[in-house]
C-alpha cells in the first residue's frame, strides 16, 4: 500500500512464512513505500521513561516501524490537531508526512525503524513547538 502524501496513517505489511520458520517483511520503494528512501536510521535501547521527538520535519517524510516492541506516538498537525499512533508489532508501519510535530515513547525491549525520504539535514528541523504552530512555508 502506497501512502497519501498529507495524511499521517498505520499500515499493514505482508509477513512472509510461519510461526515455526519465522518471517520476513518486506519495506519496498514503489510497492510499501511512496518515496525514495535516502535513509535509514534506527534506534534502540530507550529508557522507559524517555519521551523523544519534539520536533517537526519542513519538508522530510518517514516510514516508521516497530522491529521490536511497542512505540507510541503523539502527532500534532499545524492546526494543533492532535493524533495518536500505536506500533506493536513488526509488520505495521507508521507514515508521517513532512511538519507534524512528534513525541514518542517506546517500551524497554523498543527498535525503532526509520526510513526516511531525504539525507539528516539539521535545518530540515523545526525544534520549538511555538515556531512549527507559526511556521510560514517561504
Ligand atoms: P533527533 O532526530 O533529534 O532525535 P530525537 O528528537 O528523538 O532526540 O536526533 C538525535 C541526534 O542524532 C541529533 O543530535 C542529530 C543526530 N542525528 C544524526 O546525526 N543523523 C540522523 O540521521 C538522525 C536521525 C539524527
């Protein structure tokens, strides 16, 4: 399933193979996933009580997968809209469109995979809630 471009949402992939050989999921550009992928990062080992994001993107687009545990998400559009995302299993992943602003959560066992739309570009970031509800598009 290809992903809309303005509307954050969950989405299922196919597991391929069976409770006594294990799977395989599969993230593909053009079938899964809209965008062409320029990167990927992960992250591991988040305290339980950490909160991260904090930030929205100007113009990046992700896919979002829980390889491991369960991550929750809080988005928040720039009309303050706020909605809610549980990852909890690894064929479900989670598209979030360019300027959402995101807090995340992830339990002790959580691997958060990310495949990103465009290379880490610091000013890609709007790191002040203030500034991202008032951001103007040049
Ligand atoms: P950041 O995206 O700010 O994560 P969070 O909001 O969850 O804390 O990234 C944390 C740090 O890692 C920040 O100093 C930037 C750095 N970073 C890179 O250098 N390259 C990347 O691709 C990413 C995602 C982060």
């Amino acid at each position: 399933m290809i992903q809309e471009s303005n509307k954050p949402h969950v989405f299922n992939l196919k597991s391929i193979g069976s409770s006594d050989l294990g799977y395989i999921t599969v993230a593909e550009y053009q079938n899964q996933i809209s965008f062409e992928i320029k990167r990927v990062y992960w992250t591991y080992y988040t305290p339980n009580q950490v909160t991260r994001g904090h930030h929205a993107h100007k113009v990046l687009q992700q896919c979002i997968f829980a390889v491991s545990g369960k991550i929750e998400f809080e988005l928040i559009n720039p009309n303050g809209e706020k909605l809610n995302f549980i990852l909890d299993s690894p064929e479900k992943g989670l598209y979030i469109p360019k300027m959402y602003w995101r807090t995340i959560k992830f339990s002790h066992n959580a691997v958060l995979l990310c495949l990103a739309s465009e290379i880490y570009v610091e000013d890609d970031y709007i790191r002040d809630f203030d500034e991202f509800i008032n951001y103007k598009f040049k």
